[in-house]
C-alpha cells in the first residue's frame, strides 16, 4: 500500500522513520533506537505537520517514545543507542565448533554438509580442538560460548569432553567466563554423557518439529523414530536435573521446531505439541537455503507468504492458549518485542547491526578452517569458499579477525547504510544476512522487494505491531520479554544463536 510522508512542518521532531500497517489505518512511527507510537494515519498527519494538540493522548505517546525534540529526549535516545551498541565493542563472543560432519539421522532439510554416521576423515581432532581453544581464548571478550554443532556432534563425545575440560581450565587461568552449548538430536547420548553434560552445566538444544508423524516424516531414522529417542532422552535429562535439586523452570533442554513444506498446515498441533511436552517456549525457524540443494528447496521450501501466513496462526493460537491460562511463548516474537518493548538488546547474531559475522561469533569446521559464521561453513560445504576467513592451524586470532571478509560482512549488514534498510521504521529491531542474500542472489547485498527474509521479518513485525493495538494484549506480550536468569544451572543464560544453528 502506498503511503507518502505527509509534508513535514514540525520543527521540533526528533529523526523518524514510519511505517502504514496493513490496513491502512495505522502508522508505526520509531525513533532510532527502536521506541515507538502508533498513530492514526489523521494523527500522524498532524504530528509532522506540528498541529496535534499537546493535550491529545497522541501527543504523550510520541512525547514518550522521544520523538519530539527535548534535552532530555536527546540525552536518552544517545542512552539508548549505545546500549543497543554494547555488543560492537565486545568482540567475537560466540564460537561454534563442528565436532564432526557425520550424522546418525538424516533430515529431509538437511544441508549438503552432513556425512553417514560411519564416514572417516571427517571429525574433529583433539589437536585440531586445541588450536581452536587458543583462538577462541584470544578473543578480546571476557564472556566465551562454545556452541558444539555438525553434523551430530554427539557422535564425537570425546573432543566434546576435551574441549568442555580443557576450556574450563583455561578460562580459570585467564580469567575468563566459559559457556557451553550443545546442539543435537540427542539420540547417541547414554546416561554418562547426560550426566557429563549436565554436571559441566552445558545448555542443551534439540529439536521437535511437531507431533510424531510430522517430526519423524522430516527427521529420517532408518526405521526408528526420530520423536520417541528424542523424546526419551529429554525425559532422562529431566530426570538428570531433578537428581541434582536443580529447579525445572531453569534446568531443560531447549527446543526448536524447523518449518518445512509439511508443518505449514498444522501450526496448531505444531503449538500443541509443545504444550503437551510441557515446553514453555516454541522455537519457530523458516527454511533456509543454505547447502540444500534445488531438488530438495522444491519439495520442503515456501514462499515467505505461505511461512507468514502459517506463523500467524501459530502466533494467535498462542496468545489463545495464554489466554486460557496456558504459558508458552513464540521465541523469535519474544526477541523481537524484547527490542520494542524494552530497553535490552538481547544481542541475537542475526538480528543487529551489523550482523554476528566474525565481530560476534566465529565458526570453525571439523578440519580448523575458520569461517564468518556457521552459515558460511554451509556455503563452502556446497563448494564455495567466499566466507572462509583462516585456519587454525595456518595462523591465530590477530590474522582471522583482520581478514576482509570480515569487514565485508560488517558493512554488508549494517542496516544505516543499506538502501531499503535505512529508511525502514522495523531497522531497530531487525538485521540483514548478507550469507542469505549471497546464496539467493549472488551479491551480499540483498535487492529488497524480493528478498524473502526481508518480507518474513516485516510480516512478523507488522503481525506483532497490529496485536500491539488490540486491547489487553500488550501486557500478555510484555510477559514474553522476561527472561528468567539461569545461571544457577548454566552459569550464566546466554541467547542461543542463530534460528539457523539449532538442528
Ligand atoms: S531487512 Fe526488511 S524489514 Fe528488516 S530493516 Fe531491512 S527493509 Fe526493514
Ligand atoms: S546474519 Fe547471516 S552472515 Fe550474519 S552471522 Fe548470521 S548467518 Fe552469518
């Protein structure tokens, strides 16, 4: 729908970008550091023409979201800004080891990567793991995660082990805080890996794409089912928590449910799945194409439309169920109105600018070649070596963090210069993939009305503006912003990365 800017005849306004919901009655006005006022469109008309009334109840919200001019407003939207910043000046915080390509299941989604579980040649060294653990701890950040990935990085448990132990020792020497974080289908682990997991405090994610027929129709495991092991062995991770006295609000294994051709029609059973596991979070990740073949993205992949419109029944039959007293949360909403409803960053790689890529989080592969993120691991996997920045075994932390393509990514995604982004009134609260634009259109730099990532993340930012609106619903969401502190289990709760690392 086309809308133009009214003439501007107010002086006394603070830099603004805005945007018409769908609809066409509503305008979403943001300052920029992602407060906000919704406005009608009269009220808007008024507000750049400086004619709305300082008694009108519109003019306290834009007075509220800093969007006229004050010494005060000024001073707090500075405030604000550097703390949506604080993440550029920390350096890469996220590191993402591949213990191994091979897998023991294989998704219908899954990225051209992934190896049998019986293939050699393809997992990590202990001596590899040290040398990644020497760039990691030259990191200038004081707060380290190591996110353990393949492939099933389970099936390399005894590098996992080095590396959890060694990383500890090395962060009690340096002074540094380690996290661990493990992303696996769970189904090699026996109960003395649960217990090492569990005793060594690493955070566990592991995915549940809906009810059994739809997770094992995607989640491929020769005859086995995929649903039960995982199921199973979440119930022994349970088990495991509750020995230890640990409080199940904070202790449980984090889930994520991928979206493919065949969810689309049930985002409600998806939803109820979730509840019935007792879950209080749902993870939703659309399709990415990194890695996955042309054949593969025709039969499981979407437009952004038909994601969209299935996000929005998931999204509305959540609220229906918070409305009947059920407590459950959509994960990529709940950060999403963590930047728009509160004044914390959650600091999620994909969603900042400029992106994680190399300045956030490093990803290094089973052989030591270091890459921007694990995305890009993807695309060399399929051949393409464009986002590989080093090797650990060739050079440390000083020759990685200078190479150009870091530099590459940082101004490829940082959204104030980025035509399309700059202007956009969801820039606050939203990042660009210049990984995704690559894939899809050859250059790092996406050409917006088609870039499908942009239309999901307006849609769904749109979606969380228009139920914004609704009576009694901004405290419902509000609700989705709070995140309780689990560090008595992990230390510290770090944010899980990207939608397009959780398995
Ligand atoms: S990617 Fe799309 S939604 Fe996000 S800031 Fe850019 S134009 Fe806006
Ligand atoms: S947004 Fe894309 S390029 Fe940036 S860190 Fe994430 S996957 Fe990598």
């Amino acid at each position: 729908m086309s809308f133009e800017l009214p003439e501007v005849r107010n002086p006394g306004l603070m830099p603004f970008r805005f945007r018409l919901l769908p609809g066409g009655r509503a305008v979403v006005v943001t300052d920029l550091a992602g407060r906000f006022a919704i406005l009608s469109r009269e009220e808007f008309g008024d507000f750049v023409a400086g004619t709305l009334p300082d008694d009108h109840p519109a003019a306290a919200r834009v007075r509220n979201a800093g969007l006229v001019r004050s010494a005060e407003g000024e001073t707090d939207t500075v405030a604000a800004l550097r703390r949506r910043s604080e993440h550029l000046m920390r350096g890469p915080g996220l590191h993402i080891l591949i213990l191994t390509l091979r897998c023991n299941q294989a998704c219908v989604y899954c990225h051209a990567s992934r190896k049998g579980e019986g293939a050699e040649g393809v997992d990590m060294s202990q001596q590899t793991a040290a040398r990644v653990l020497d760039v990691v701890f030259a990191s200038p950040s004081p707060d380290l995660t190591l996110e353990f990935q393949g492939g099933e990085p389970t099936l390399n448990f005894e590098v996992l082990r080095f590396v959890v132990e060694e990383a500890s020792r090395r962060a009690s020497a340096s002074g540094k805080r380690v996290f661990f974080s493990l992303v696996s289908n769970l189904s090699p682990l026996d109960q003395e890996k649960i217990d090492f997991l569990v005793d060594h405090g690493v955070m566990v994610c592991s995915s549940i794409d809906g009810p059994a027929a739809l997770h094992d129709r995607n989640r491929r495991w020769s005859s086995r089912s995929a649903h039960q092991a995982t199921l199973a062995r979440i119930e022994e991770f349970r088990r495991a928590y509750a020995k230890r006295g640990l409080d199940p609000e904070l202790a449980f294994v984090n889930l994520l449910a991928t979206v493919s051709r065949a969810s689309l029609a049930q985002p409600e059973a998806l939803v109820d799945e979730y509840v019935r596991l007792g879950s209080k979070v749902v993870h939703l990740r659309s399709l990415n194409p990194f890695g996955m073949g042309k054949k593969i993205w025709a039969k499981e992949g979407y437009t952004a439309e038909e994601y969209l419109a299935f996000y929005r029944r998931a999204f509305d039959h959540i609220v229906k169920l918070n409305r009947a007293g059920v407590e459950i949360m959509e994960k990529i909403a709940a950060l999403a109105l963590t930047r728009i409803l509160t004044d914390d960053d959650p600091n999620y790689m994909d969603l900042r600018s400029p992106c994680g890529a190399g300045i956030g989080q490093l990803a290094y592969g089973y052989d030591g070649k270091v890459y921007t993120c694990d995305e890009g691991r993807m695309v060399a996997a399929m051949g393409d070596p464009m986002f590989c920045i080093g090797d650990v075994q060739a050079g440390g932390y000083a020759d990685i963090i200078r190479h150009p393509g870091v530099r590459s990514l940082c101004v490829a995604s940082c959204l104030e210069c980025l035509p399309g982004c700059s202007d956009c009134a969801y820039a606050p609260y939203c990042g660009v993939c210049p990984v995704y634009n690559y894939v899809q259109e050859g250059d790092l730099v996406a050409r917006w009305p088609q870039n499908d990532r942009c239309r999901i993340q307006m849609g769904i930012a749109d979606l969380l503006f228009e139920r914004l609106q609704e009576p009694g619903l901004e405290p419902l969401l509000r609700r989705w912003t709070i995140n309780r502190d689990r560090s008595s289990v992990y230390r510290r709760m770090m944010p899980l990365t990207t939608p397009v690392t959780c398995p």
